[in-house]
C-alpha cells in the first residue's frame, strides 16, 4: 500500500489539478501535451456526464469539481488528518456502493478510503458512471501506485471487509439486510430544512436560493422545507429568489415544474409560486422537484424540540443564531472536508476496521 506520504500528496496534487481545470488553465507537472489531452479527455468526460444525466449540466460539475478543488489544499487535508493516526494501518477492502443524485456525490468516502490507507471497491450508480473513474485516472496519473486500490466493479460484490453504502430509505433496508455479517455504514435519504424568522436580510434570503436550487434540489444538502412564524409573508422570499428564474429554462425541471403544479392544482392545494417555485403548506420534510414545503411554527421553543426530535432525518439546518451546528444561508452546497454524511466519522470507522 503507499504510504500516507504519498497518499496525501496525491490527493494535494488532485485538486490542483481540479483548480487549474476549473480556471481554464492546464497545470499538473507534466508536459504541456500530456497535460492539455488529459484536460481535453476530462471536458469530454463532463460531456458524457450530461449527456447520460440530464440533471448534470456543466455549470453544477463544475461548481462541484471546483468545490473540491478548494478543499484539497495541503492546509485543508492537514487540518483534516491532525486527529487521526493513519500510518502502519493493514488495508481492507472496502465496498463502496455510490448514489448519483448529484455529481461526485461518493466521493468523499473515495478519498477517505484511501487516505485512510484501504482499497476501494466501487459500485457506481446509472446516473453517475463517468465523473468518479476520471477523478481516479487523473489520481493514478499523479500516484501511480495506487492503481491496485482502486477497482470499479458492475459484478456482485465479493471478498470485502466492510461498506459504505448510500441510497434511498427502501434501499437501505436492503443494505442493512444483506450487508449485516461486515462493519457497514448504511445512510439513507434524508433532507435539508431553514429556519426563518422574518428578520433575515435580502442578501440571506439570496443565499438561501442557492442552498434550494443548487443542484435542481436532488442532493440531500439541498433544502426542501422552511419552516417559517406564523402569518410570515413571503413577499421578500421571492422578491430576493427572482434571479435564479432562468432554471425554468432547463427542461427537465420546467416538466418537473408543470407536472407538480397540475398535480398540486387538480388536489385543491393552496399554493404560492413564482412561475418557477412552488410554496407548498405540508408538514412532510421531503419536497418534490421545483417545490419547497412550508410550516408555521408558534414559538422557537417548541420548533428547536421539534428539530432535534427529527435530526435522524435532517442532512442541515440553514438558520441564523437558532441552532447548534446549524449552516449558514447559502454554505449548504459548500460542504468542507470535517462535513461527513449524517455526522457519521467514517475516518474513526475506517481506522477501526
């Protein structure tokens, strides 16, 4: 296995590779040539993306990929891997079974499993099946050594020493069935909620936007549901969210749009909308596409009881001075490296293997 050395420097060199690519320039150590058709395959590799998953235009991998890039920094992984004794460590297999909700979305357990010093075996969704092998071509290119730690597989998984899975709450109980005999990690759907209080400025309101429709709403960081005092007017909400209305211009969320908005309409259901959001009354946290559910609350007291009561399910909570651990307006889709899936450490899970 390489040693930790090795490891980290790979994964410091990745993301400048991430951040020359993002910035439009080519800059990975190597000859212009190498460097510029290994850029030239990863555009092609974006397109590919988008052209199996409608829902992954380039705009949001680039957004991701850049994302990453800030967060794979020598200071970053350093701060990160301060706590953690990873050396002499005896690598296991572990199975990584990936959703594809949002782009790269698995790839956090990636670099955990092998910055922790473990092999990864990869079992990668429909809707994500180019973006991570290119990360792990352009990773072996800077450390080669690694390439016997990274297998992508369509098989039946075999001969591994634990998982990490991820999928829908059906999905789950499959997982926690069939993967009960190995140390597992089994997350399963969970969602994002604000609070508001009906004191926050036009510019956090703003940035609420982004945490709501960065992504479409399809990533569990995404917000699906505000909760909101009693006799709240909405008029600033939407006043401040008017300029991210050119997403009804991509198609498959305008169908998402007018497919729900019939659906809610022949129901009866009051609504507020904008033309391209819909406001919905609806105590349910989980919100389809191109709509956010709404609640009331009476007092703070009895909200904060009713968020902890509920934090099994909550991925964030997007508020100001309300909560501990809470996010700030528009950091949903900005996760740093110590932002691990359902507060689960799976760099203390890894080690402990």
């Amino acid at each position: 296995m390489t040693d930790l050395k090795h490891r980290f420097e790979a994964f410091v060199k990745l993301g400048t590779f991430l951040k020359s690519f993002c910035d439009g320039i080519i800059n990975i150590n190597k000859t212009t040539t190498d460097s510029s058709a290994l850029s030239l395959e990863f555009k092609e590799c974006i397109s590919q993306a988008k052209h199996y998953n409608g829902w992954f235009t380039e705009e949001n991998i680039l957004f991701c990929l850049n994302n990453w890039a800030d967060a794979l920094t020598k200071e970053n992984l350093e701060e990160w891997l301060t706590p953690y004794n990873l050396n002499n460590r005896e690598p296991k297999n572990v199975a990584l079974i990936m959703a594809g909700n949002i782009p790269l979305v698995g790839f956090h357990d990636f670099l955990v499993t092998l910055i922790t010093g473990h092999n990864a075996i990869i079992k990668l969704s429909s809707n994500d099946k180019t973006l991570l092998p290119f990360i792990a071509k352009i990773l072996l290119e800077l450390e080669p050594s690694l390439k016997n730690n990274i297998l992508f597989t369509e098989e039946r998984l075999e001969n591994y020493d634990a998982v990490i899975a991820t999928g829908s709450t059906n999905t789950a109980r499959y997982f926690e069935h069939y993967f009960s005999k190995k140390p597992n990690i089994i997350r399963k759907s969970r969602n994002s909620v604000a609070v508001l209080t009906g004191e926050e400025t036009k510019e956090q309101l703003k940035a609420l936007g982004e945490d709501i429709f960065r992504y479409y709403g399809l990533g569990c960081r995404s917000v699906s549901k505000l909760f909101v005092p009693k006799g709240y007017n909405f008029d600033a909400f939407f006043e401040a969210i008017y300029n991210f209305n050119p997403i009804i211009n991509q198609n498959k969320y305008a169908n998402n749009y007018d497919y729900n908005k019939a659906v809610y309409l022949m129901s009866e259901y009051k609504l507020l909308e904008n033309g391209f959001l819909m406001l919905k009354e609806d105590e349910r946290n989980a919100s389809p596409i191109a709509s956010v559910f709404y609640e009331f609350y009476e007092n703070t007291n009895s909200l904060k009881k009713k968020l902890e009561e509920n934090k099994k399910n909550l991925q964030c909570i997007v508020a100001s001075n309300f909560v501990e651990n809470e996010v700030p307006f528009g950091k949903t889709q900005l996760p740093t490296l110590n932002d691990f899936a359902d507060n689960v450490d799976t760099i203390k899970f890894l080690i402990s293997l």
